[in-house]
C-alpha cells in the first residue's frame, strides 16, 4: 500500500519516508535509501519527515548523520519532546558501541560518561514537553544503570510502570527491561524473575511478550544447571513451556518438580 500511495503521489515526502523505513524493515536497504534521499531533497520536507529520516540512519548505526537531522529539526521545532527523545536515543546508541567495542581505553570511558550525561539531558528535555512519555524514563533509566546511577534508574523505572493507561506491549517491554536491569545491574535475579512473570501474565502475545517468555527460560535453565532453588527452578521450566504451548514438556517438568519436593520432603 505505501509503494502504491507513494506512486500515486510522488511528490509527498512524507510517504518516502515512511516507505524507506518499512523496506529498511524487510532488509531492501538500497531502496530504501532511494526513497529516504528522495524525502531530505524535496522542497516540502518538514521538520516530522527529517525526524523519520533520522529515525532511519540512527538504526542504520549512522547516528552522526541522524544528530545532524535531529538538530536541523530542533531548530523549526524546538519544542518537540519527539525529537529530544531521538536525540537521546541516538546518544544512548553510541554509548553501546562504545560498550561493544574491544578497545578498553579509560579515553572510551570518559566518552561513555559524556555521551551518558547528554543522553540523560535529552530525555529530560522530552520529560519537560511530554510528562507522560513511559519510554523516555525507560531509556534514561537504562542510561543511568550503564553509569551506575542505580537508584535513579530505578525510580525511573518505577515511575514509567505508575502510568496507568500503559498499553499491553509498552507494559510489557517495560518489565522485560526493568527485569534486565535488576538481574544483570543489581544481580536480584529474584525480583526479576518477578518482573518477568508480571509481565507475562499481561495478555498480548507481543514481541516483547516472547522477549519476556525467553528471558524467563535462560534464568531458570541456568538455576536449575547450578541447583539454586530447584524446585521453584524446574516448576519456572514447566511454566515456560506451558506458555509455549508444548504440553509434554511443561508435564515432564511440572512432574520433576513434585518429585524433587517429595526427595526434599518425605512427609508430603
């Protein structure tokens, strides 16, 4: 449909831009640039098609030139928390090439300090404009934690889990990344397996609705691998694969747990 809208109305940059960010989805990236270069020469490109734009080399890791577009659309709109919040998504990116890379210089650490600072800013200034806005303390949260800010990140946290109009999915990408957090910042793999089971028990078979499903499994095989609570362990399994929908696998572990709670408790 939007190749066919964009063919119908070839000068609408607008559409370019939304088609380039679909075929960037499906992997046609040379297309996609076609349209994307299409949508930044028009005349009429506004401050909303440069914001896509710039969605759309952020997540091809050319965030450089999305900052440039970024801040092209702050000065039309400054007043946009939309585009701080990119800005401080384009920011928290860098932070996590930095993160990946192999060189361990204390140079890329003062960098990781800077970027973390201006990737908060932003996400402040979005929190300024659009109090409401769940993702932007999400994703200053996950900046803070990189920086060690712990208990700020989980205020943060917190407070994007009080909004009470979430919808399903936001719900649950919320649990899976304040989960993460608490499991892999504050190691309390505890209260994260219980963010996880919240956030499961919310009825949307979403892609973060699976993120959560698998994050789930890969902490209650590796407690049951190491003997940490076994049972609670092996009874975390059965549920996995109840969610599933493989029936014999969640009874095989279902089973294992009662017999291991009888082994622990020959009374019961």
């Amino acid at each position: 449909p939007l190749r066919k809208a964009v063919r119908l109305n070839p000068e609408d940059p607008y559409l370019k831009v939304l088609l380039a960010l679909k075929l960037q989805d499906l992997g046609e990236h040379v297309e996609a640039e076609a349209h994307i270069e299409e949508a930044l020469s028009s005349t009429s490109c506004q401050s909303y098609v440069i914001r896509y734009a710039a969605k759309y080399f952020r997540r091809k890791h050319r965030v450089d030139k999305a900052l440039h577009l970024l801040n092209r659309a702050l000065q039309a709109s400054p007043s946009s928390g939309y585009l701080h919040y990119q800005k401080g998504l384009c920011y928290k990116q860098q932070i996590s090439q930095l993160r990946t890379s192999r060189n361990r210089q204390p140079r890329r650490q003062d960098n990781v300090q800077e970027l973390a600072q201006q990737a908060i800013h932003e996400f402040q200034e979005t929190l300024k404009l659009r109090p409401t806005f769940e993702m932007a303390y999400v994703c200053m949260a996950e900046v803070q934690a990189e920086i060690h800010q712990y208990e700020e990140a989980e205020r943060n946290f917190q407070k994007a889990l009080n909004n009470k109009t979430l919808v399903a999915h936001i719900e649950q990408d919320i649990h899976l990344r304040y989960g993460r957090f608490l499991q892999f910042h504050k190691q309390s793999e505890d209260k994260a397996i219980t963010l996880y089971l919240k956030g499961l028990k919310v009825e949307e078979k979403s892609f973060a609705w699976r993120k959560l499903l698998t994050a789930l499994e890969k902490v209650a095989e590796r407690r049951v691998c190491q003997n940490v609570h076994l049972v609670e362990s092996t009874s975390l399994l059965g549920l996995v694969y109840k969610l599933k929908g493989q029936e014999k696998n969640a009874l095989f572990y279902y089973e294992k747990a009662l017999r291991l709670t009888g082994e622990m408790n020959p009374a019961f």
